[in-house]
C-alpha cells in the first residue's frame, strides 16, 4: 500500500485514565481517529500499569514530528501516567544535556479538557493563573528538549458539554488544528505566542468561530 505523506506527522498521546467515562476527550479522539497522517497512542491502554517501554516510545517520537499531549486537566496539571512518561522517556544524552538532541525541532502542544471554566483561567478567576502559565513546566521542558512549544488547545467547562452536539465545535476545532499542524498551515510564531492554539487557526471553511471552545455561557 502506498503511503500518503504530508508536510508533518503528528503523534497524539493521550492520557485519560477512564476513557470509557469520559465525555469531551472520548468524542475529541473520535473526531480525529480517522485522519492520515496522524497516530493516536492511548497510554494508560497500552501501559494500564504504568510500564512504560521507553525504546518504544522514543522510537515513536522519532518517527514523528508534532507531538500533541491530550489529557484532562488533573490538579493543573496532568493525569499521573504522562508525569511517568515524561520521567522515563525523556533521557539525558537522549533528549537533553550532552548529545540529547533527538527531539531538536520538533513541534509539541498540550490538548486539554478542564472542568472549570475559561473565566476561572485569568488572573483575577478562581484559579488564578492562565492555562500559559500552569502549563509553564511543559514549556519549559519542551525548551530544554529543543522543542517548539505551542499554545494549548483547550477546552473549558467540560461540566456543561454532555451532549454529542454540546462536543461537537470543540471536536471540529480539535480537527482543524491537527489538520494545521499536519499540512504545515499554522502561523507557528502566532502559534506559540497565543493563550489558546485555536485562536491561532487559518480561518475555518465554514462559519465556526476560531475562539468557540474557550468561551462558556
Ligand atoms: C482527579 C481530578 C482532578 C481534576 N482537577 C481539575 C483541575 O485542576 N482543574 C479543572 O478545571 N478541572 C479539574 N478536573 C476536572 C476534569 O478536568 C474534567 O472532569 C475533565 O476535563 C473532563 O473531561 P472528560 O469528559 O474527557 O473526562 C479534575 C478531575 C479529576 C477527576
């Protein structure tokens, strides 16, 4: 069979302990299960007890050039198992400090669901803190790996989506930016500079609005 090639591979790594329960990332993946050209990888499937083999998964990163890291929000931060990931896989010599250049260039991004809601996420919100600054460990590790670290596309008020219509503008809008990612469509300067990867976007060929998943009634 021949291979379709694109401008980049992306790789979704997704971390949701209870998938069967979820309700936005279950119908995020579903949106995006069918794209060429990207990889879906489900950890806490592949890995339920968190042995993670790091051969395997630094082959997988290797072989991709976006890394997307798709969770819930988990006490502002992530679901244990990508802490886990990050301690085994992202080796010295490997990744980072003397000869770690094998992620050098790479694309990464944080794809996340949080139950609060967008307004929860500034400074004067219950919160505190924006998504940016929460997120400011991966950033900085994506720099110290010599990777370029993107807004996160993220989806708040995950309480008040529980209909497959309720899910479905996050779902296109997740589609859209793996699809911007993939074809090499997205202003990536914009890209790493925005609060949210959505409002970063090419405009949409129909009339969704680029800023609808961070807006909550
Ligand atoms: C252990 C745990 C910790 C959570 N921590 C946060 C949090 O820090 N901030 C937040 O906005 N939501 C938090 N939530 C809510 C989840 O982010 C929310 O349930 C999830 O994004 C919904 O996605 P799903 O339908 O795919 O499960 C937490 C939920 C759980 C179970």
């Amino acid at each position: 069979m021949r291979r379709m090639s694109f401008a980049r591979r992306v790789l979704v790594q997704l971390a949701h302990p209870v998938l069967e329960r979820s309700r936005v990332n279950r119908r995020l993946i579903a949106a995006v299960r069918d794209l060429p050209g990207v990889t879906l990888h489900d950890l806490y499937e592949r890995y339920p007890a968190f042995d993670i083999d790091v051969r395997r998964e630094q082959a997988l990163l290797l072989e991709h050039d976006v890394i997307v890291f798709q969770h819930p929000f988990y006490w502002y931060s992530t679901p244990a198992i990508l802490k886990e990931w990050q301690d085994l896989v992202l080796e010295h010599g490997w990744a980072y400090g003397k000869g770690g250049t094998r992620l050098h260039g790479k694309l990464t991004c944080n794809a996340i669901t949080t139950g609060g809601p967008a307004t929860a996420y500034q400074h004067d919100g219950r919160n505190r803190f924006t998504m940016r600054e929460l997120l400011a460990p991966w950033d900085q590790t994506a720099f110290l790996c010599g990777m370029r670290f993107l807004a996160p596309l993220v989806v708040h008020g995950s309480f008040r989506l529980g209909s497959d219509e309720d899910v479905a503008p996050h779902a296109e809008l997740y589609r859209r930016a793996l699809l911007a990612l993939r074809d090499d469509t997205l202003d990536l300067s914009r890209a790493q500079q925005a609060s949210y990867l959505q409002d970063a976007l090419p405009p949409a060929p129909s009339s969704t609005p680029a800023t609808a998943a961070k807006e909550q009634p």
